[in-house]
C-alpha cells in the first residue's frame, strides 16, 4: 500500500520536474547579447598628425682638393646665392704648383719654335740634296716631340690652374646654411663636408606616420592640408611623395615626406612645427566594431541576428580595411542588418538570443 502511495505521488509530481526542466533549457537556450543595427554608408575620415618643415633637398659644400682650412665666409644661417664665395684653402702649394706649369709651358714653347726652325731649314735643304731624307725624318720627329710635350705642359698647366680655383669653396645653388661641418685650422680631405645648405627651390613636410594611419590608405599622391601649429590661419597643400619602406627601430614610425605646392607659405620657416590632415576615402561599404568579428574555419564572419525568430546565423564578410577600434567591409552585410557585437565566441548556429540593448551604428 505504501508502495503504491510513492509510485502515485511521483506519477503526479512528474509532470512538474518536466515542465521545470524545460523552462531551464528554454532558459539556457536563449542567450543574452549585446547587438547592433549596421548603418548606412563610410565616411571619409580625417587625421591630424604633427610634422616639421624642412628643405627638399640639402647639399653639402666640400673643397674638391685637400688643404688647410684658412678662411670661412659663412656661418650657419647664412643665406648665400650660387657662385658666392663661402671658404678658402691655404693655396700656397697650389699656387706654386701653377707657377711651375707655366714654366714648362713656356719651356715647351721655346722648344717647339726651336724644332719648326729647324724643320723649316732642313726642309729647304732637303730640296738641294744638301741634307739626308733620314737627316730630315730626325728632325720631323723632333717637330712632333716638341709639339706633344707642349700640349702635356699646358694640360698640365690647366690642371694646376683648375687645382688653385678649387681651394676656392662656392656655393652650388641658391640656399640657407643650416650647419657648419669644419672650422678653420684644420686640416681637410678631398670631399670632406664644410658646410650643409638647404636649397631655396623647394620645401617638405616631413611626418612621422604611425602604423595605423600607413595601413588606413596612405599612398604616393596623396594630398593634405599642412597648417603652422602657433598659427592655425597659415597653411599650405602639400603632396606625399615618399613612404619610408620600413619603420623606424625605434620610434615604430614610418617617415613621410610631402612636397609643398608652390613652394609653401614663406612663413613657414624650416624647422617650424606645423600639422597635417589627411583625408581618407572609404576603401568598403559599411563598418563594424571589432569586437562583433570572428572566425569560422579561417574566414572573418559575424553573428547575424534573425528579427524574425531571433536566432543567429554565422555570416562570412570580406575585410577592407581595419583601423584601431573598426573595422571597414567590403562585403557580407547590408546596412539595416543587425549584428552581435558581444558574446560571440559563445554563440552557435541557430541559437536564440535576446538583445540587451538596441543599438543603431552612427554614420
């Protein structure tokens, strides 16, 4: 009797364990997550960085011979038109050196007008027979010597004069001194760097780029707006023209040069602080927060949500562009579709889930 009692009791209560472990499961089914609406169409997006300006190209003024230095006529700041004069060499030597060139000019003179006597009378000779053809063919080649020995004198003498002029330092192009690289007293070798002049022709803004701002788009061409930073009226386009290939080991930057249009504002100086916005084109459709990415058999997908049943459905997307907190899509989503944006790593096909909050993507 007693058995029959516990057999009923758990008849009538089974239904009960059920309908609990249902609403359990229903429970554990439906998932809490944290969605979003994809908007409408990229925006063009703008960066501001801080660069400097500087020459577009610096030459360095050596002495084309050695010597000592012995007089300078520039300093750093100086600003020097081409051919001025900017330092001299001690020309002693050289000087002496011409002196001597000329001297062997002037014997070689002497010499060849000496042998075309010769030639001349020996010729005359040659005609009355009083002298042998090979008497004559001595004395041509005397003629020819003295001829040959002439022209390496004057080469030599053009040397040495080409020598002196170059203890002589001028300038090759129109600039500004931005350093000076030797002082006077020493003593310098060939090529050896005096001065560095910025040249007045053009003028670069020149930045540190990050990582981030290389990888949204930067390219050769690209233009911007430089602005002086003490003076946010002053301002000037400037074109990239050059992308460092590699960072920087130490600052993790990539230098960008870009070239000013018609050489700039004249106030701004080199070396002045200025900054660069650059406007980026869209490179996709629509974006997405980073978070609401993941992967499915090595394929970027995202979670989409089923207004309908409010189940999910894993979407494969194609990536355009990823910035430091988006990310652009070529392809995969519409705007209108929405999106979970949080949880996703613990989502499953054709689970249900329910919203937290309902969000809207801003564009």
């Amino acid at each position: 009797m007693r058995h029959s009692s516990y057999v009923f009791t758990l008849v009538c209560l089974l239904p009960v364990f059920i309908a609990g472990c249902d609403e359990r499961t229903q429970a554990e089914e439906i998932r809490p997550v944290r969605t979003i609406v994809v908007g409408g169409q990229v925006r063009a997006a703008a960066t501001v960085v801080t660069g400097h300006v500087a020459a577009h190209a610096y030459v360095n003024a050596s002495f084309r011979v050695p010597g000592k230095f012995s007089q300078r006529l520039v300093s750093a700041g100086s600003t020097v038109k081409a051919g001025q004069l900017l330092a001299r060499l001690d020309d002693t030597v050289f000087k002496d050196a011409l002196t001597s060139a000329n001297a062997e000019v002037s014997a070689a003179k002497a010499a060849l007008e000496l042998a075309e006597k010769l030639e001349g009378r020996n010729g005359s000779l040659l005609k009355s027979n009083a002298v042998s053809q090979n008497a004559y063919d001595e004395t041509l080649r005397g003629l020819k010597s003295a001829r040959s020995d002439l022209d390496a004198a004057e080469a030599k003498a053009r040397i040495a004069k080409e020598q002196l002029d170059y203890t002589q330092l001028k300038a090759e192009t129109d600039g500004v001194v931005t350093e000076r690289l030797a002082e006077v007293g020493e003593v310098l070798t060939a090529a050896q760097p005096v001065f560095r002049i910025a040249q007045n022709k053009k003028r670069d803004a020149v930045f540190e780029m990050p990582e981030d701002i290389i990888r949204s788009g930067l390219a050769l061409g690209h233009k911007l707006e430089t602005c002086l930073d003490r003076n946010r009226d002053i301002c000037a386009t400037a074109t990239v023209y050059e992308i460092a290939p590699e960072a920087d080991p130490v600052t993790r930057t990539y230098q960008t040069k870009a070239a000013f249009e018609n050489g700039g504002s004249p106030q701004m100086l080199l070396g002045s602080t200025i900054l660069g916005r650059f406007v980026f084109k869209p490179q996709g459709t629509l974006q997405i927060p980073a978070p609401a990415l993941t992967i499915s058999e090595k394929t970027p997908a995202v979670w989409l949500v089923d207004p309908s049943t409010q189940t999910v459905t894993l979407r494969p997307v194609g990536i355009a562009q990823y910035t430091t907190d988006r990310i652009v899509l070529a392809n995969g989503l519409e705007p209108g579709d929405r999106i979970v944006t949080a949880g996703v790593q613990s989502l499953r096909e054709g689970q249900k889930v329910r919203a937290l909050e309902e969000s809207h993507e801003v564009r």
